[in-house]
C-alpha cells in the first residue's frame, strides 16, 4: 500500500508546509485508494459551466468536445441568458468566495444548478439547498426535493493555491487514468531524470509540449504565477507553435523543457526527459507539477516565506473571511 505522504503530511502546519512534490505524491496516494469512482452529471440540453483559475481550465478539458458554455467570474451573467441553457455547473474546491455569488445569481432565474466542489456543507451548497425567497417555478419544483444536485469529490489538506488532489481527481474522473502507474513512473524514472539536474543556473523556463496537451497549458502557467510570480520567467508552447518565431531571441539563463525528440530552433541549454507514450492529462499535470517543485526547490522559498502574510492580509477582507494556509 503506497501511503507514505498521506502519513507525514497528514500532520503539517503553516510552518511546515507540503512541497508540490510531496502534494503531487499524497494526491495520487489518495488516487490510489479511490481512484475508480467516478463524477456523474446530470442530463442536459445545454450547460454553462462557470468556475474560477484553474477549476475552469479543468473542466475545459473535460468538455472539450461538447456543446458547453464556459465561463468564470468576469463573464457568467451574460452566459447563463444564453438560448437553450437548462443546466449551470459551479466549479468550486472550496465552495465558497465567487461560487456563492455565482449561485445565487443563477438560482434567481430558476435554472437548475449543479455544484462540485471538494467541500462539505460550503456556503454554496446551503445557498442551493435553500430556495429563493421569490415565488418562481424553481422553488415550486424543489420544494420537495430530496437530492440535490452537489457533487462532493475527495481532497487533501493542501498549502493555499496547490490544488493539486481537487483538480487532477476531476481529470482522472473521466480519463480513467491509472494513478498508481503514475506514482510509480515519478517515484522511479522521473525522480532519476531529474535530480542531478542543476535547475538553479536558469531564470527562466520554456516548456515544449506536444499539441494534444494544449488545453492543459494553464495549469503549469498559474501554478509559475502562484509559486514565482514575476522571479522567475516562462513560457509554454506546443511543438507547433515553436514554429513561429518564438525563440528568434536567445538567452543563456534560459532552459527549454522538451519531452520529446522533435526538433526545435532554441540554441541554449536543452533539458529532454523520457515519459511514457499514450499518456493522458493526468499524467503530464503530475509530470508539470514535479517538475515545478525541482524549480522551486533550487532557489529562494518565494511562495512559503509569503503566503501567511497574503492569507493574513486577504481574511480581514469580508469575501475572504475565513482563509487559512491550509484548505
């Protein structure tokens, strides 16, 4: 039984904080136990699915080829007025901040309303297992209503913006991707790739990625913001668009990440790591995230020395009361 990280990090504090890396292993010790349960969703004719960061782009992914209506916290009203809309999907780890904004906003036009979340009894579930004070059809029909439509999947106590167990759980819900072959190939063949590698001597990072994980980009791309905002540089290409003058200017502190053997214009420091054929999205945001954590670990603790003070700051604040470190 592969339970290591679920046993050390079960007990970590604000000042002992999990790494990424030890998030991606505990993620998918927790995979491993669950890992063939499944999310279903409700019949619809049409679904706007709303969600914040990186929530959305998860499900983008999910949805890729369906008639679906994406939208976040910017753009939802004008969505959800869309021709044929019956359902709206809430995409919220912590189910609450814009979530219940969202719901509320919804529920007052009567269209059904599905949450997942990887919270109990959050704010926007209690939001949508209480009708609105108006008379509407929608209430009428609820009034007797048993089953709501909250779908609560499995997390680990994480750092503040990891969500590294919340996000890749929705992925591996519907592209069956096994979690213990990705544990074992990070554990024994990436682990080995990476650790003599000298990551430190680079200031910047362009990762190159073959075209079917173009729709997953953003998840490597927040997870630089959150970790190094501005210290440290990169960018993500697919091999497609490397194409197209993008590495026209070179830089010597500057390392190409590629996994593959496809030919690239970049004349500096090339790092090209071995992964297994066929693979899905699960395993290349496992694969991104450990990645990340070899960055991180190879310079100045940027994200740890600051969260507490950002936390601090953002929970006096009425819309985030009630942050901690660890969610």
């Amino acid at each position: 039984m592969k339970n290591k990280y679920i046993k050390i990090l079960e007990n970590q504090t604000e000042n002992n904080l999990a790494s990424l890396k030890e998030a991606v292993l505990w993620a998918l010790e927790l995979f491993i136990l669950e890992w063939k349960k499944e999310i279903k969703l409700k019949n619809f004719k049409r679904r706007v699915v709303v969600g914040s960061g990186n929530a959305i782009v998860t499900w983008k992914v999910i949805f890729q080829w369906t008639d679906v209506i994406f939208a976040d916290e910017n753009n939802y009203k004008q969505a959800i007025k869309m021709p044929n809309v019956d359902w709206v999907t809430i995409l919220s780890a912590s189910g609450w901040k814009h979530s219940s904004i969202i719901a509320k906003d919804v529920l007052e036009i009567w269209l059904e309303t599905e949450l997942i979340t990887c919270t109990k009894n959050s704010k926007t579930e209690k939001i949508i297992k209480t009708p609105p004070l108006s008379e509407t059809p929608l209430e009428k029909g609820r009034k007797n209503k048993k089953n709501y439509n909250i779908v609560i999947t499995p997390k680990n106590p994480e750092p503040y913006t990891y969500n590294t167990s919340t996000y890749m759980w929705w992925i591996l819900a519907f592209t069956k991707e096994n979690p213990e072959e990705i544990y074992d190939f990070l554990i024994n063949d990436l682990e080995k790739q990476l650790k003599d590698f000298d990551f430190s001597k680079y200031n910047s990072f362009l990762f190159a990625l073959d075209s079917q994980f173009s729709n997953v980009w953003n998840l490597i791309d927040t997870k630089f913001i959150e970790l190094f905002w501005r210290k440290v540089a990169r960018d993500i290409k697919t091999f497609e668009q490397l194409k197209h003058a993008v590495t026209v200017v070179s830089s010597e502190t500057e390392l190409l990440i590629k996994f593959s053997e496809k030919e690239v214009f970049f004349e500096n420091d090339i790092l090209e790591l071995k992964i297994p054929e066929n693979i899905d999205k699960a395993w290349m945001m496992a694969i991104w995230y450990y990645i990340v954590w070899f960055i991180q670990n190879s310079r100045e603790q940027f994200f740890k020395k600051n969260i507490k003070n950002y936390i601090d700051n953002l929970a006096k604040t009425e819309f985030w009361k009630g942050l901690s470190v660890i969610v």
